[in-house]
C-alpha cells in the first residue's frame, strides 16, 4: 500500500519532470496529495466525475483523469490545464 508521503513523492516528480501542477483526489473528491489547492468547488465536481464513469474531461481549467483500480474508479488525477500541460499530455 502506498502511505501519503509516498503518494506526494510521486506527484512532486510527476510536476518535476512536466511542469504541470496535479492533484490525486479519492474518487468522493478527497484530496490525498498534490501540488496545488483546488478551489473549494471542485470537491462536488471530482464526485460527479467519479460516479460518471468517463475517462478524462475538463473543467475550470483543469483536466481530470479516472485511475482505475480493479475496474473501480478509486482515484482522479487532476492537472492545471495550460497551453504546456496540453503539449505535454498530447505526447
């Protein structure tokens, strides 16, 4: 099992080798780790793109990734949207 400082191990190395700021969310929109603050409306927001099922969609600025586990959507990884984090994530 993965601890939290672990967990924000890897997402501080994800923005070091991208530049593009994350968030790891419990699929009921808890934040577990990352490296920026969301605002306080995505809580709601990360839920309701857990119960949908869909893979990746934007909101805000931001994209939103489904990690599944075991075919269960457990996790979201969610990425400050910019013009470089496009790039990036297009690769």
């Amino acid at each position: 099992m993965l601890t939290n400082q672990k967990i924000q191990k890897i997402l501080n190395e994800i923005k070091e080798i991208t530049g593009i700021d994350n968030v790891l969310c419990a699929s009921d929109g808890g934040v577990i780790g990352g490296t920026m603050e969301l605002p306080k409306e995505f809580e709601s927001i990360i839920g309701m793109f857990g119960e949908a099922g869909h893979d990746t969609t934007t909101a805000m600025g931001y994209t939103l990734l489904r990690l599944d586990v075991e075919g269960d959507a457990e996790y979201i990884l969610v990425m400050k949207t910019t013009e470089k984090s496009d790039e990036v994530l297009c690769r």
